[in-house]
C-alpha cells in the first residue's frame, strides 16, 4: 500500500512572509515536491526564470501546475518568466499570493502534483 503524500500547508501569509506547518518564512516561498523553502524574490519586479530553476529541473513529472502568487495585486510577471514556462509547457497560474495560498492548499490536499511560488505580502 503506498504512502500518502504530506503536503505542507500555508497556515497564514502576511507580514512578509508565511507559516507552513508550524515554521515561519521571511519572504518568498517555494513548495515543490512537498518541501517548503525560503524563495529569494521579494517582489514581482525581482523575478526571473533562473528562479524557478527547480521547478524546471523537476519538469512535468513532479510538477504539473505552479501556482505563481504575485504579492498584493495582479500584475503580469516579467515576461522572460512567461517565456520560460511556455517553452516548456509548464502550466502557471497567476493569483494575488492570497488566492495562490488558498489555491495551493486545496489542489495539495487533493493530491495534486502542485508546486506554489509565492511572493510576500
């Protein structure tokens, strides 16, 4: 019988950063394979593809959808970053870091192949 997977949960944002499972974050964060980690980013202007090399290494088969949370308001990120997920077909879903937050803890809970890079609020 497999194990279930134990994705972490963003139990609260702002501040400038998050709590996942008991831990604070200062500043961006990055889920991916079920591992939270701090995410050099701070602000939407701060992007680039390089920072999501991880999640490109990982590819489809640890990642089907990044959840890109965009700080306070809905602005498009650079567009180097969207390049770069469209040249490897990577889905990304652009949301306030809010709804990315909630966004995220939903699909993890169903058992999704999610990753969450989140800026902070």
């Amino acid at each position: 019988m497999a194990a279930l997977r134990q994705a972490p949960a963003i139990e609260a944002f702002g501040g400038g950063g998050f709590r996942v499972d008991g831990v604070r974050f200062e500043g961006g964060l990055l889920i991916l394979n079920d591992q939270a980690q701090a995410w050099r980013p701070r602000r939407l202007a701060d992007l680039a593809p390089a920072d999501f090399d991880a999640v490109f290494a990982a590819g489809s088969d640890v990642v089907e959808l990044v959840i890109l949370g965009l700080g306070p308001s809905m602005l498009p990120p650079p567009r180097p970053v969207r390049e770069a997920f469209e040249q490897r077909r990577l889905g990304l879903e652009l949301l306030v870091t809010a709804e990315a937050c909630r966004l995220y803890n939903l699909l993890a809970q169903e058992g999704r192949r999610v990753a969450a890079a989140l800026l902070p609020v």
